[in-house]
C-alpha cells in the first residue's frame, strides 16, 4: 500500500473535517437493510450527510452516491457503489460488501441483517490507496407491505497505524448508530436515515461548524431512492 492520503469525501477544503477517517463513512446511509429476493435487481442513489450550521439553518452536506445490488439468495444480497461527490473532486470511492439475514419473524414482521463491506478511496494523482473495513449491523420491522422501520450500529474500522501527515493513530474502531425509515409504494423504495457519525470525538474546531451531540461526533441526514427490477 501506498503512503496514507489525507481523504474525506473530497478534496476540497470546505469539506475537510476534523473528525477524520470516520467522515467517509459519513457519506452514504446503509445500502441494503433487508435483502433483495433471490436474483432481484436493484439500482439507488443518495443524498445528504452531516448537518452543518449554513446561514444560521442546520444543512446536510450535499454528498452524493449511486449503487447496484443484486439478491444472490433469499437471504443474501450483494452491492457496489461509485461515490459520484468524491469522483468529482478526483477521489475514485466505493464500497462493496453483502447484506445477509441473520433472523427473520414473518408473525412480527421483523429481523435482523448484518452487512459487511469494504470502503475502498484512490486518488486520481498519486494514486495512493486505502481500504477501511465496515460492519453494519441492522435490526428492522415492517408495517405492511409498504413501510419499513429500522435501526443500526455502523461499525468502522482503521487498519492504518497513522493517520494523514504521519500522525499516530490512536482509535481503531468506530460505532456509529443509525435509525431510518423507508416506504415502497411499489417497485421505488423512498428513504431516510439519521446517524450519528463518531458519537465518542470531540467536533469542534472545525472548519465547518458541524452539529453534534454535546459537542461529540456529527449527526448526518440522507435521502434515498432505490428502483427494483
């Protein structure tokens, strides 16, 4: 592997953020919650990410991706993803991993889904590369055949021993909790989901002025729409 980059969800200055690695993950909201039917099609974007205080009005940050998923079992689905923010500041970015079932209720209308995945970042100009491992873990139910609630724990993990400018790492794990909600009228899935970005570091300075709880962490809102086939 090449020397660490110091990377966030692009390069511009106005979006790096001192909370460093763990605002990649900030960048999209769980992909998959409930695996696809065995062979099923899916195709989705997002939008949003940290809120941020513009103008005096709590904003998402604009990042954005897309993502093709495919159900290779009943209870496995696999994806893929092209963070499009990231691409167009020069930062080839995507995550790849599955969604499995772990349990299912169908009297309750409840389960539980992990998905494992790994965030890959390459910059276009030196080429450095890193890859950071992730585990969601997602507990969820529906409210008939259209509404769907859940909520989360996204796990994310820092293999690197330093950090940008070959600075100590000193945290190696992240637990970022999620909730959402999705409704699917028929073949679209519209989304939302809230997570609270590295709830244990402080968010302050910063360059942006990033909403958190009790001065720890960012509180993120995505929008999703996700087309089945």
């Amino acid at each position: 592997m090449k020397k660490v980059f110091n990377f966030n969800c692009s390069r511009s200055k106005m979006l790096v953020l001192s909370l460093g690695v763990m605002l990649i993950g900030a960048c999209a909201p769980t992909r998959i919650v409930k695996p696809l039917q065995k062979g099923e099609q899916a195709i989705g974007a997002n939008l949003g990410g940290p809120l941020v205080l513009f103008a005096g009005a709590p904003i998402p940050v604009p990042y954005s991706s897309a993502f093709y998923a495919k159900g290779l079992s009943d209870k496995t689905s696999g994806f893929a993803s092209l963070h499009l923010t990231a691409l167009a500041f020069g930062v080839l970015q995507t995550d790849i991993g599955v969604c499995h079932q772990l349990y299912s209720n169908q009297k309750l209308q409840l389960g539980i889904s992990v998905n494992p995945a790994l965030n890959i970042a390459i910059d276009r100009w030196e080429w450095n590369t890193k890859i950071w491992p992730q585990l969601d873990i997602n507990v969820y139910k529906n409210w008939g055949p259209k509404k769907m609630v859940y909520l989360g724990v996204n796990n994310w993990f820092e293999p690197s021993a330093t950090r940008a400018h070959q600075e100590k790492q000193d945290k190696f794990m992240y637990v970022n909790p999620h909730i959402g909600y999705t409704y699917t009228p028929k073949k679209w899935t519209y989304g939302i989901e809230s997570k609270w970005v590295a709830p244990g570091v402080t968010n302050i300075p910063n360059v942006a002025d990033y909403l958190g709880i009790n001065k720890k962490g960012a509180i993120g809102v995505y929008f999703q729409l996700i087309r089945r086939f």
